[in-house]
C-alpha cells in the first residue's frame, strides 16, 4: 500500500480553548500515540486530514512531525461535530514493522445479485470489518463480490477468506443479504398464524366479507 504524507505540529498547549483557536484557524488537533512511546499530541491541516476520514478506503500515514520525524500510522479514531459533522479530534495510531495490530477497513460490494432481479432486497448489514495483520499486508478495502446471490441467500463473515489478515467479527455474523420485501413476510407470516385455508363456501364468504 502506498503511504500518504500528513504534515503535523507538535501541540504544546493542550488545553480546551487551544483546541478551539486551531479548528477556528484551520486546523485540526489529534494525539499520536504506539505501543512503544508517550503519547505525541498534534495538529493537522484540516484540508489534508479530510480526504484522508471522507473515503471508503483504509490508507496508511506517512506522519511528518516538524519536519525532521517521520512516523507510520493510520487513523485509529475520529470525533465528529455532532452539528456540523466536521472532524474536531483525530487519532493516530503509530505501527512497528513485524507486529500485528488491530484495524477496521471498509467493505466494497460488488455485482448486482441475481436475487434483487428476482424482486428480492439487498440488505447490506456491515460497512466495515475489524481485522488484524502485519503493518505491509493492510488493505486498502476489502472487496466482496454478492452477483451470485440469490433470493434467500446471504454472506457471512465464515465465507471470507483474506491471505495474512484474520477477521476478528463473530464468524456467524451476516454481512450481506437478498431477503423476501416485507409485504411478502408480512403475507407470509399472516398465513402461518390463520393456519390452512378451508374450502371456500360459496355465498357465505361474501356474507362475512360484507360483516368485517
């Protein structure tokens, strides 16, 4: 994977109302943080943080600290404005080569399933997957082909096979699914309640109609 440079300074006031002066400047305050050092607080040009949080691509750090310390990472987490939806905190969390570490990447679809041409939905029910792996074998995304799926049929996290990186989800869990619309189950479950139909008496049928 391609490594993409992100320029930081070193935060030295942490403070509440210095946060506040960075994003109104433009600038976005974040803590680095690995297994083998203190935590490094910083702040990031927001232009350069967004495509890196607004992407459904997972995207290794090139992190460039006062232009003399270089660090890779990738972003652990990131806060939200709960108004604005723009970023106000990020995390970065440092990698060592040769040691596992544990991410979420996205989930691309691809195909359209055989069971939506045959008036199934397509319930996609993860976006994401959490997995651990070595710092070189992160991927990008993770691609998963449902143009096979027919009505009733659906993926779980068991089907997954991904060379050098183990998916930490419940291996029962359902990712992807084509189900019957919900006026089909709705029939369907009327007519399990009332049971088996009876022979049809011809006049009455109308009479009780015409009652409800």
């Amino acid at each position: 994977m391609e490594k993409v440079i992100l320029t930081a300074n070193l935060r030295k006031n942490i403070t509440k109302s210095s946060r506040s002066d960075l994003r109104r400047n433009g600038r976005i305050p974040g803590v680095y943080y690995s297994k083998h050092g203190s935590p490094i607080p910083i702040d990031v040009n927001e232009k350069a943080i967004n495509p890196l949080v607004y992407t459904t691509e997972t995207h290794l750090i090139s992190l460039q600290l006062n232009a003399n310390e270089e660090y890779d990472c990738v972003i652990k987490d990131i806060q939200f404005d709960p108004i604005t939806d723009k970023v106000i905190h990020i995390d970065l969390l440092g990698l060592t080569s040769g040691e596992t570490f544990q991410l979420e990447v996205p989930i691309q679809f691809h195909g359209n399933p055989v069971g939506v041409k045959e008036g199934g939905v397509l319930q996609t029910l993860l976006h994401k997957l959490d997995i651990e792996c070595l710092p070189k074998d992160i991927p990008q995304h993770i691609d998963i082909n449902i143009q096979d799926l027919k009505l009733g049929d659906s993926i779980h996290v068991k089907d997954l096979v991904i060379e050098n990186v183990e998916i930490l989800n419940p291996a029962d869990t359902v990712i992807a699914a084509v189900t019957h619309p919900k006026a089909e189950i709705e029939v369907s479950a009327e007519a399990a309640v009332e049971g088996p139909t009876e022979p049809e008496v011809i006049g009455k049928a109308k009479a009780e109609d015409e009652e409800e």
